[in-house]
C-alpha cells in the first residue's frame, strides 16, 4: 500500500470536525441538544449577527452551552448570550480605537470581551493595549483585573503594568507582577496597597515566577 | 632390582613350604601373598556405579512447602547460566539505554503540547459521591473530567492538559450541585442574571510554566 494511499484513507477516515462550518462558525449546530429549543432561533440570530459584524462567535458558542448545562431558563439563556455580544462589540471598539488601522484580531477582541467581564474599565484596557499592540493582550488585561480584583487602585495598578513591560516582562509574565503585588499587600506588617505597588515596582522585573 | 630369593619363589610357586623359610623371607612370602590375593580380588562394582550408587541412596527432598515457598526457594536458589553475547547487538542495546537517558524518559501523568499547560484541580467536598469539572474546555459537557478522592478524605483532585490560555469553568458535585472553585482566585460573573461566578483558570504554556 502506497504512502499516498494511507494518506487517503487517514483523510478520509478521520473523525467528523467538532464544529460543522456554517453561517455562524456552526455554532448551532453544536447547540442541537444542548440548549432549550426554544432559545435556539434568538441564539442563532446573535450568532448570525456576530458572525456579520465579523465578531469571534466562539464566546457566545460557549456561553450558550454552558447555559444549556446548568439548565438556565430558555429567556436568561438568550440574555446571557445578547450580553457576551454587547460586550463583544464594546471590545472590538475599543480595540480598533487604541490600534486604528488595523482589522482587530478574533483573538484581541475575544480578550478585551473577557475583562470588560471581569470589570476592568475601557479606559485601563485601551491603555493596556496601547502599550503592545501587537502581543496578545490576556494576560496584560488579567494581571491588572487580579490587581482591581484585589482592590488596588484600577489606574496604579496599569502604570505598574505598564512600567513592567517596559522593563521587558512579556506574557504570562506579566500575571506573576499581579501575585507579587497581592503577596506585599498580604505581608505581615500592614502595607497599603499604594505601598505594596511601589515594593514590586522596585523590583521589577525581578518579580519571582508564580502561579498563574 | 634385585633378584627374588629362590627359596621365597619356590614358596611362591607352592614348591617349598613356607614354614620352612627364614623369618625374613616368611615375611616377604606373607606380603606377597596378600598383594597377591588383593590383586586376585575384582571390585563388586566400579567406581562410578558405586558413586551413582550412594547418589540414589540420598532420599528426595519433601515437599512439605507450599508451591509458592518451593518457587521462591526455586528462583533464589543459585544456577549457572550460560550468555553468549554478539558484541552488535550488546553495542545497539548500549545506544539505545543511553538514547532513551539522554532524551529523559516521561515521568508519567499527562504531557503538555507546547501551547498547552496543565492544570490541576483541587477542591474539599467532604461526603460527596462525585466532583466532576465542567467548563470552557470542554465545552461544558459532564462526564468527561473527573476527580478522585481514593484516599476518602474529601479532597478530591484532578489533573489535565489544557489550551493556554483562559478558561472558565465550575465543580459539579453529585450530579447536580454546581459549585464555583473556592481555591481558583479569580471569577467572573456567568451573565445569566442571578449573580453566579464561574471560576477563571489561566492556563501557563508549558514553556512559560515556573
């Protein structure tokens, strides 16, 4: 049996892809099953509508199934799945206003959806991208959502940031100056948090690596 | 060599009676003629039927043991064993241990891609019957992600491979009780309006993992 041969049969024999490419990314298909039936025709005109506006459907994909899993009510379903567009469109607006000119990657605007979800602010995540419009923006947004997640002050807690990417922390890097913060706020002694930014400021980018 | 007496070789030769010889020569007749006699005997049986003879004689062993006390005696009893080696094949095997000590053999437990890291979930649930993970990464399907408590002391655990990256997720605890990681560190409100968190897991790439 030739080489060319296997190749056929391993293309042809492979399992079916998980996402049945439609409209929408095939995101109902997917939810065939999975989410009431009456919530299917709404979620698949908010689905059909972020794929027009060429917004990443897979948020709204997984927002809809996991409604589905905890067996949330077919009205509450659809609300959840309207507001992950809303957030969505503010996070593709945000993203071409801090990086005009460019078509926004799927991946930034998911990104940017996820901290307006954990509360960040336009503003913080407009400068936060501003600073590496090129690099994935997750991690920067959730070091400085950890940081007003642990009540220090939104605008401190991005100059911090900031100042760390400048002193060449990149990535997932970035997480550790969050724990480094949390951990001088938590030490024994009392530090404020304003305080406890200016330790780790002075370190950087010697902040020890820790857990995401 | 000196010549025999001709009186002790007519006594030899049953001409003389011996009880004529002198004293001396009566003691050499007496050691001929034992050497002669001792000659003149055959032996019952040869050496080697005598030696295979007492071999049969030793009485088996008894075996009052059970089979598995006989098979360890068996295997810690010392044997010859005979290897013959072709130098190729002990140089191949050679290279082949040193490959597999150079490249370090997997310590076993779930690897990582380079764009994946794992993830490990940990949560007490004293008395539950089962504690399963359900969320992003697996598209929020039940059944595929459980954990285990085997020591029975209520903290169950689990450990995966996942994407880097953000991942949402809940426990769900028998069956039907959903339950948001009380050690994940971050949330995130679910947006379905009754104010419940998922929790929020940042999977490290395995190349980026401390």
């Amino acid at each position: 049996m030739s080489w060319k041969l296997v190749l056929a049969l391993a293309l042809v024999a492979r399992p079916a892809p998980l996402i049945a490419q439609n409209g929408n990314g095939g995101g109902t298909t997917r939810l065939n099953g999975r989410v009431p039936a009456a919530a299917l025709p709404a979620i698949d005109s908010i689905l059909a509508a972020a794929a027009a506006e060429s917004l990443p459907t897979e948020p709204l994909v997984q927002k809809a199934l996991e409604g589905g899993a905890k067996n949330i009510p077919a009205d509450r379903l659809v609300n959840g799945v309207r507001r992950g567009l809303l957030q969505l469109r503010q996070a593709r607006a945000i993203v071409s206003h801090a990086v005009p000119g460019q078509s926004p990657p799927e991946g930034h605007v998911a990104a940017v959806a996820a901290a307006l979800a954990r509360g960040l602010s336009g503003p913080i995540v407009e400068r936060l991208i501003t600073v590496a419009p090129d690099e994935p923006p997750g991690p920067a947004l959730h070091a400085a959502a950890d940081l007003v997640a642990h009540h220090f002050d939104p605008d401190s807690a991005a100059d911090l940031l900031v100042e760390a990417h400048n002193k060449g922390l990149r990535g997932v890097r970035l997480l550790d100056v969050a724990v480094a913060a949390d951990h001088e706020l938590q030490r024994p002694g009392g530090r404020t948090p304003s305080e406890a930014l200016a330790h780790v400021r002075a370190m950087l980018p010697n902040v020890r690596p820790g857990r995401p | 060599m000196s010549p025999i007496d001709p009186r002790l070789q007519e006594a030899l030769d049953l001409e003389r009676d011996p009880g004529d010889l002198p004293v001396d020569l009566r003691e050499a007749y007496a050691r001929f003629n034992a050497a002669t006699q001792m000659l003149k005997a055959t032996p019952p049986v040869s050496v080697a039927a005598r030696v295979m003879a007492e071999i049969r004689q030793i009485p088996p062993p008894v075996h009052s043991e059970g089979p598995a006390r006989r098979l360890i005696h068996w295997l810690g009893r010392p044997r010859a064993v005979t290897v013959r080696l072709r130098p190729v094949w002990t140089l191949a095997l050679a290279a082949g241990l040193a490959a597999v000590l150079v490249l370090q053999w997997p310590s076993g437990g779930p690897t990582p891609g380079v764009a994946q890291g794992i993830a490990n979930f940990v949560g007490q649930f004293p008395g539950a019957r089962s504690v399963e993970v359900v969320g992003s990464f697996n598209d929020w399907s039940r059944g595929t992600l459980h954990l285990n408590d085997d020591d029975g002391d209520g903290i169950w655990h689990a450990k995966a491979v996942l994407p880097a990256g953000q991942h949402e997720y809940m426990f769900v605890v028998d069956g039907e009780r959903w339950v948001p990681d009380p050690l994940a560190g971050r949330y995130v409100d679910d947006g379905f309006g009754a104010g419940q968190q998922n929790s929020l897991l940042i999977v490290r790439p395995v190349s980026a993992q401390p």
